[in-house]
C-alpha cells in the first residue's frame, strides 16, 4: 500500500484514520539529517540488551538507548531504564518536533538499524507508564525502512508506512490500544538508520 493512498483524502482510508497518524517528511533537510546520524551513531552508548521472549532470553536484534529527565524510569520487555541525560543534540531535535506534536516529551528511546539484519518485532508502546492515548513522537534519519501496522485482532488490516530520511511520524489517539507496528528484517541490503521515539512517561 502506497503511502498517500493509506492517508486516503476526506477520510476515506479504512481502519486506520489520520487522527492516529500523521506523516511529515523531510522535517530535517538531508544535511541536518546526516549530520544528526552521524553524530548520533557515534557518540551514543549503544547497547544490545537481553529480552525473555516466550520465556527464552534473546539479543535484541538492534541496539539502543535511553535519554529523558532524571526521575523517569521505564519499564519495558523486562528490562528498567534508567536514562541517560539529554543532549544538545537530543534536545535540538525534541524542540524541533515539539511544535508539530502538541506536547512536551520528558523522554527518548533511541534505536539503531545497523543493517537490514536488524529489526523491531511486532508490538505496541502501551506500557501503563505511557498513559492511555500516549503520543509517541517517532523521527528517523538514514536508511529508508518500511514501517508495518496491523489491527492487533483482526491481522488481516495491515497498512505500511516508509519512513524516510529526516521524516516524524506522530502517532497518538488509539493507535497503541488496537493496532501494533513493527520494522521487519530485509533481504535486499540495507545501511544505517537511527530511530528516536519521543514518549511521555507519566
Ligand atoms: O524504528 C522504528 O521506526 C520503530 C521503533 C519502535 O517501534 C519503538 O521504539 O517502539
Ligand atoms: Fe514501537
């Protein structure tokens, strides 16, 4: 599905309505956009934690990072973050998106593609400490990945999303409550993506 027709005008597309997503591409121009990849492939922590899945401990298969104000933690898959504080970088971004998405955000999971290897498995972001119609602010620079969302019953109503160099993707409403959203390995080769997520711990 192509990305204009899934936004489908006068409200027409089905099932997934633009009161849960909004798309902005190119927020960042390509130079702002290498050079924040750059910058934040380089000068971030990255780790690669260990997750239970299906009662199994496993790698995940991507690294990451977690930034935010002091007295926030998170809980997620297992694992409690205790976040590491912003950066100028960080923080040039966070005000960057805050006009566009109508709120503050006190925190920024941050995740690293390294190739088409790896991956973000299916889930939703609707973790309590996120509220119950949380806005979730998702910014992405380097590789071009598809984004995949589907109807958390019925699988079938699947639409995906390319999020593109320097693009913001908002989603809120009830979009963590009935849908779930994943980044799928590739099998074509894939370079580097940088994948921030802006959240809003209660
Ligand atoms: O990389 C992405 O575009 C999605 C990341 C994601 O879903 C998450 O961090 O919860
Ligand atoms: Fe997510």
């Amino acid at each position: 599905m192509d990305q204009l027709s899934m936004f489908g005008e006068g409200g027409k597309s089905e099932g997934l309505p633009q009161d849960v997503l909004a798309y902005t591409p190119a927020l960042f121009n390509a130079h702002e956009s290498s050079t924040f990849l750059g910058a934040l492939i380089a000068d971030t922590p990255w780790e690669q934690r260990v997750v239970k899945m299906y009662g199994k401990e496993m790698l995940t298969p991507r690294l990451t990072a977690w930034y935010g104000d002091e007295n926030k933690n998170y809980a997620y898959t297992g694992n409690r973050f205790h976040p590491l504080p912003w950066t100028p970088a960080l923080l040039a971004i966070k005000e960057r998106i805050e006009p566009l998405s109508g709120v503050r955000f006190n925190s920024v999971l941050l995740n690293y593609y390294r190739d088409g290897n790896d991956s973000v498995a299916w889930h939703a972001d609707d973790e309590t400490e996120l509220g119950k119609q949380p806005v979730i602010a998702s910014v992405s620079f380097g590789q071009m990945r598809r984004f995949d969302i589907r109807h958390k019953i019925n699988h079938d109503r699947k639409y995906s999303v390319r999020l593109e160099n320097g693009s913001l993707l908002l989603m809120k409403g009830d979009l963590q409550q009935h849908w779930e959203h994943r980044v799928a390995k590739s099998t074509t080769p894939m370079k580097a993506r940088v994948n921030l997520t802006f959240r809003i711990i209660q």
